[in-house]
C-alpha cells in the first residue's frame, strides 16, 4: 500500500515538473521587437508621390501613408504584442548563413493581412550607402527599402527569379 502511494506521489511530481517547464519555455517567447529594427522608417512612392511610413517601437509597429507631411487613408494600421487577430505582434527570427537575420511579425492567414518580413540591410541611393530598413513579401517579387529619413527616391527593386533565400538579410 505504501509503495503504491510513494509511486503516485511520485508521478504527480514528474508531473508537475512537466506542467511548469511547459510554461517556463512559453514565457521565454520575445516581448519586444529587436532594437535593430526600431525607429521611423519611410517609403516614397513617386506615382502617387506618398510616403509610407512605419513606426516600429518595443512593444508596436504602425504604418500609415503620408502626402505632404500630413496623414491621409485613416488611421494607422497598429500592431501590438496585446492586439488580437492578425494585428497581434508574434516576433519570429530568421537566421540565414552569411546574412543579417530576418524577422516575421505577424501570424495571418491571409497575404494582405501579413507584414512583410524585415531586416536591416545597406543600400546605395544616389551614390551615398544608407543603413535601410528591408521588406520582402511574397506576393509581387519585390523588396522595399525605407529609408530612416524621407527621400524622394524610389530605391525598391524587383528580385524576379531569385530564391528568396539568396536575398533576404543582405
């Protein structure tokens, strides 16, 4: 009778360590975006001669669009670790061989709800090389450059047939 109870103590306590390692790796998840990515970044697109702009802070991300220094289309889209939905932040690193790591903010089902993967690169614009923000979605086989102060110059490019991986963290 003993040596039954010892051994259901016993697997209670495997049991519960069990239960809080479980929890204790959910809470190591990362809470705030990398330092490297935050501050203002700008886009311009010279068609509709507008910026984009995203504002990455430690616990957000907002982007919105800007014509002659004033706010047009709305609010700003909002990202937050708190949010829920597609507008809740979930930071995802991306390690690539011989590249700066990429980040993936968000979980959406859906592309158009997605931000694009980003990572810090450098760019020469006009014949001076810029520290820039880059962005990579899938759709459209473009990559985004922002700029950390506003320019009215388009530096995005298309990759065409590339891989993905043999651009994104350069």
């Amino acid at each position: 009778m003993k040596l039954k109870f010892n051994l259901l103590l016993g697997i209670i306590a495997m049991l519960s360590v069990v239960i809080s390692g479980s929890t204790a790796l959910a809470k190591q998840t990362a809470t705030t975006v990398p330092t490297a990515l935050r501050g203002t970044w700008t886009q311009y697109h010279p068609s509709e001669k507008i910026y984009t702009v995203i504002q990455i802070k430690p616990h957000s991300i907002s982007y919105h669009l800007e014509k002659h220094g004033k706010r047009v289309g709305g609010k700003p889209a909002v990202f937050t670790f708190k949010s829920k939905g597609y507008h809740r932040l979930v930071v995802k690193r991306f390690n690539h061989p011989n590249a700066q790591p990429s980040y993936r903010f968000n979980t959406a089902r859906h592309y158009y709800d997605q931000l694009p993967q980003m990572w810090i690169g450098h760019q020469t614009i006009k014949g001076h090389r810029y520290r820039v923000l880059k962005t990579y979605e899938k759709r459209g086989h473009r990559v985004g450059i922002f700029t950390p102060k506003k320019m009215t110059v388009d530096a995005t490019y298309d990759y065409g047939t590339q891989r993905p991986t043999s651009f994104i963290g350069h």
